[in-house]
C-alpha cells in the first residue's frame, strides 16, 4: 500500500468518525467502516430493517456479510423484535472524503480539469477544494 493512499485512508476513518451521526458512528465501531458505508451508498436516506433474527439470505447479508447483520442484530433486536428506521445519508462525511481525494490525487499532479471530470463536479469547486494546497 502507498503512503498516499494509506493517509488517504486514516484521513477518510477521522473524517468518519467526526463527521458520521451518532447511529452510523455506532455501525462503524460494529461492523467497520468499509461495511457501513457499503449501507449507506446503497441504502441511505431509505428506511431498512434489522431484523431480530436474520437469514443467511437477508438483503443485507449480502452487502456486508452475515456476520456483520448478526453484530447489528444483536445490538438493536430487543425482546425479539428488529429496528426499523431511516438510515441516514452522511452527505457531508461522504463530501469530505471525497474532498480529500481530490486533495491527495491533486498534490500528486492530477489536474484539475481531471479531477472534476472524475468526481462529476465543476473545475471550479475542485479549485476551491483544493485552494489551500495549491497557493
């Protein structure tokens, strides 16, 4: 692994950790962060269900294993029953790691032109992003 990408790892766990709302804080510290935000990519801003007792089956297996949907239910089934509700999108810890991506492949000499075509935003708002290394 890089020493770039190795930062750019440790920069996206801090920024989850600060940035990520208390239940998706929770998840992380249950099932990793790779897990959770495999959940919220496809599943935020939806409602989903964790249920007491889940199959091998389970839509959400499938996502982020067995195991992790059997760590999720044993945290949150009470008296045998699931939780439902609406998992949160995490716009802005998603927006901050995706800002310090932008950052790390900019300071390694992508262009800006590049990085907006990659990311789908406006050269622009990835010169802004990247103003404070830039000047």
């Amino acid at each position: 692994m890089s020493r770039a990408s190795s930062g750019l790892r440790q920069a996206a766990t801090t920024l989850a950790s600060e940035l990520l709302p208390p239940r998706l804080r929770e998840f992380v510290r249950l099932i990793g962060l790779p897990a959770t935000l495999r959940l919220i990519e496809r599943y935020g801003g939806l409602r989903i269900y964790i249920p007491a007792h889940p199959a091998p089956d389970h839509p959400l297996a499938g996502l982020i294993g067995f195991d992790k949907l059997r760590a999720l239910s044993d945290e949150y089934a009470v008296d045998g029953i699931g939780l439902r509700f609406v998992l949160p999108k995490a716009k802005r810890a998603f927006d901050a790691i995706r800002n310090e991506r932008i950052r790390t492949d900019f300071s390694t000499g992508k262009s800006v032109r590049a990085l907006a075509a990659e990311h789908c935003l406006v050269e622009r708002q990835v010169a802004r992003i990247v103003a404070d290394i830039a000047f």
